[in-house]
C-alpha cells in the first residue's frame, strides 16, 4: 500500500503545482497588478483615452496587448512574466519614475522592447481581437499584401497607437542589425516642387 500512498501524494502535488501556476499567472495579467507598479500608471492613462478604448465594446487591459492568452500561448505568457518581467521589476524598483516627465526619458526603450516582442509573435494579441480584417483603400490593402509577401506583421505599420507617440522603429532591421533602428521619414513632396 505504500505505492498508492506515494501516488496519491504526487497527484496532489501535481495538481497543487498546476494551479498555483495557472493561478499565478491569472493573477499577475490582471491590470489592477500591471497598474501597481507607479511606473504602468501613466501608458494606463493613454489607454484609456486611445481609440482602444471602448471600441468593441470592451475595454482591454494590459494583458490584452501586452500578454499572449489561450492554453497554446501559455508558454509564451509565462516566458513573458517571467523572463521579460523579472528585470522589468528590477528596473521599476532602481529607476525612479515618479514623474510622467521621468518615466517619459524609458519610453523609447520600453516600446521598442513592447515592439519587438509583437514583431517575435506575430503580433498574434493584436489577431485575438482583430480577426479577418478588411483594410479600406488601395493602399491599405498594398500595405496588408506585405503580411504575405515580406514578412511584415500588424507591429511592422501600427505603432503608436495606443500609448503616446514615439518613433517608429524599422523592426526588420532593427532585428537584422541586432539593435534598434529608426524608421525613414518619407518627406512629403509637394507639387510646387516637382
């Protein structure tokens, strides 16, 4: 009888191991968790008054961008909190953000880092709530032709959507170059001087 003990003790084991995992990771994607970190407070803010907001009748929080969901994606969020998340911590308790002004001086890092963790995914957060899209225009669908034929993914065109605007990254070779790299600002060419 010895045998059944020990089994009953690993299942117990095994399925207290599984819910603290799936528990945990549940509790650290909520928004009131990401928000208690002063320096999320102020992109929180700027969500709230983006388009995002309210546009499909919901409102998204952290998760819903930031965080790949489902079971298939559970690795991906874990890796998320866990290999992206811990010096993110450690950064938010030896960076002082106590001002927007202060915060606003990381901005730049932390979209890149945000941009590039879409571009690695396929922006597949972005597909959860964007399904089937159907671009208006020529150019808009020109420019979702590219999803097939370069490589490119939502990341690749939509930046600053959301959270206040800062430049845009050329995320190919940003990737190709192993660092970041500024997207070329196409002047426009007025007719008078053609």
């Amino acid at each position: 009888m010895p045998k059944l003990g020990t089994l009953i003790t690993g299942a117990v084991l095994g399925i207290g191991l599984i819910t603290v995992v799936f528990g945990g990771e549940a509790a650290i994607s909520r928004t009131e968790f990401c928000i208690s970190c002063h320096s999320e407070i102020y992109p929180y803010e700027e969500l709230k008054k983006s388009s995002h907001w309210g546009a499909i009748g919901m409102d998204p929080g952290c998760k819903d961008c930031h965080v790949p969901q489902g079971l298939s994606n559970f690795h991906k969020a874990v890796w998320t909190h866990v290999v992206d998340g811990v010096p993110f911590l450690i950064k938010e308790f030896t960076t002082d953000y106590s001002t927007v002004e202060k915060f606003n001086e990381h901005r730049p890092e932390a979209a890149f880092r945000a941009r590039m963790k879409l571009k690695e995914w396929d922006s597949l957060t972005c597909r959860a709530c964007h399904k089937n899209t159907k671009p208006p225009g020529a150019s808009a669908k020109a420019a979702h032709a590219k999803m097939q034929s370069e490589g490119a993914t939502c990341i690749d065109c939509h930046q600053n959507l959301v959270h206040k605007k800062v430049p845009e990254h050329d995320l190919n070779a940003s990737i190709a170059q192993g660092k970041p790299v500024i997207k070329e600002v196409k002047k426009k060419v007025d007719d008078e001087d053609e």
